[in-house]
C-alpha cells in the first residue's frame, strides 16, 4: 500500500520531468533514466514526499519514534515539513523543498506545490482559532512563495501564482493571484490537455483508479 502511494508519486515526477527517454540503443535509454532518477531525487525533492508517506504509514502502526525519525531526515535535507494531520491523495510533486504543510489539510491528487509555500492555519482573528487548514482540490499547481492559509476550500484544476496568499475558497478551473488572492482569469491548463502529455502507464493507472480528473 505504501509502496503503491510512493511509486504513483514517483510517476507524478517522471509525467513532469517531461524528459524523453528513448527505447534503444539500450546505452541511451540507461542514461537517460539515471539522469531523470537523479534529478527526481536530487533536485526533485521527491525522497521528502516518500519519507510523508512512510510517516503516516509508521504512525498508523504507533511506531511514532521512527515516523518523526523521517521528519528529522525530510527536513534536514530537503527543508520539506508535512504533518501527520495531512492527507494527500496520488501523484503530490513538492518542486525543489523549502515546503511547509501543517494542520488538518487535504490535498486531492496530483496537486504541484512549488518552493517555499505554507500550506497551514490561519491564526485569524475573523473565524478564531481551527485546527481545520485547506482543503485542495485535485491538479492543482502552487506557485513559488505562495501561502494557503485556514479551512479554505481550493477547487479541482486552480493556478494559484507565485507569492499568492489564499484566504477565501478559490473557485475550479480558475487562476488566482496577489494577497488576498483574486481571481485573474481561467486555468488554461486543464486536465484533459495534461493527460495528453502523461506516458501511457500512468494514464492507464489513473483510468483504472476511476478518477475524477487530472492524468
Ligand atoms: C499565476 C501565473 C501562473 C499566471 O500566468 P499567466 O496565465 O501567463 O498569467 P499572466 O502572466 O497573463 O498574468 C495575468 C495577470 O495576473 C498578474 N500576475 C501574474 N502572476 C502574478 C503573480 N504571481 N502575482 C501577482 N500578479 C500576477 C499579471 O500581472 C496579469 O495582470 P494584468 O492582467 O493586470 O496585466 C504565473 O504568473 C505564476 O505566478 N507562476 C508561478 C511560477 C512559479 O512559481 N514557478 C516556480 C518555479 S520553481
């Protein structure tokens, strides 16, 4: 079960890598997996996602000691801090690290979260004091430095811009940006024209998942 979240989160990466790999000669094909295995996990930040998912699997097992041992490695290496109070569906991409997720928040599937983004609790005096954070729909891209803040509702297929804050539900299918974020337009990017783009496999494993939308 694990095992499955991490690889569909490792697909996630390899579908935005965007690298062509060529089937032969075989030299090349090696090649040029090692070369997007190493930026996945180098520069990727994709080990913090999977060190998230062996946490929560740790702790649903009361082994809490060797779950915060994975928060003591995620942050220490790729600066990435994701609660256990977090639930994040298939395909989560955390670009580069410097990334904070905290409190009771819900991340549906291949949600793209860019560095330096806080995805947490309000703090806000207007609906006092919740546990509750956001709630993101699915196919959701986070630009850099941007901040989701407080239960807030995200729709499925958002573009939230860099240095955005988020303190209002955001509507589907749009793109928000500026603090307070406002709607500026339509998501160009919209899930049918992702899928065209994702290697076979995952299309396939997604068909079979019988999701909702996204690839
Ligand atoms: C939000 C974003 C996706 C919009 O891209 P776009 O669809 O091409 O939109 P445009 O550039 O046409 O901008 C539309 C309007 O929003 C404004 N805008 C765009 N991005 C903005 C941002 N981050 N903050 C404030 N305003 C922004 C533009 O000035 C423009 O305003 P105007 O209509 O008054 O002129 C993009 O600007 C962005 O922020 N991307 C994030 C990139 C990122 O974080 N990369 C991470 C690399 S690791």
């Amino acid at each position: 079960m694990v095992l499955k979240q991490i690889r569909d989160d490792y697909d996630a990466y390899v579908d935005a890598a965007f690298k062509v790999v060529p089937e032969r000669p075989l030299r090349d094909h090696l090649q040029a997996r090692a070369e997007r295995a190493a930026a996945i996990v180098f520069d990727g930040a994709w080990p913090a996602v999977a060190l998230f998912r062996l946490k929560r699997w740790l702790r649903e097992r009361k082994l809490y000691a060797l779950g915060w041992i994975c928060d003591v490695i995620s942050r220490t290496f790729w600066r990435v801090f994701i609660g256990h109070n977090v639930e994040a569906g298939p395909g989560l991409i955390i670009a580069h690290g410097h990334v904070v997720i905290d409190g009771k928040c819900k991340l549906g599937r291949d949600v793209q979260i860019s560095p330096f983004v806080t995805i947490g609790l309000s703090n806000s005096a207007r609906i006092g004091f919740s546990p509750y954070g956001p709630t993101i729909g699915n196919n959701v891209y986070i630009g850099t430095g941007a901040k989701v803040l407080g239960p807030v509702t995200v729709g499925d297929n958002v573009r939230i811009g860099a240095n955005a804050v988020v303190i209002d539900d955001v509507p589907p299918d749009t793109t928000v940006v500026g603090a307070p974020a406002r709607v500026v337009g339509p998501n160009p990017w919209t899930a049918g024209e992702l899928a065209a783009f994702a290697p076979k496999k995952r299309r396939r494993r997604t068909q079979n998942n019988g999701a909702s939308s996204t690839v």
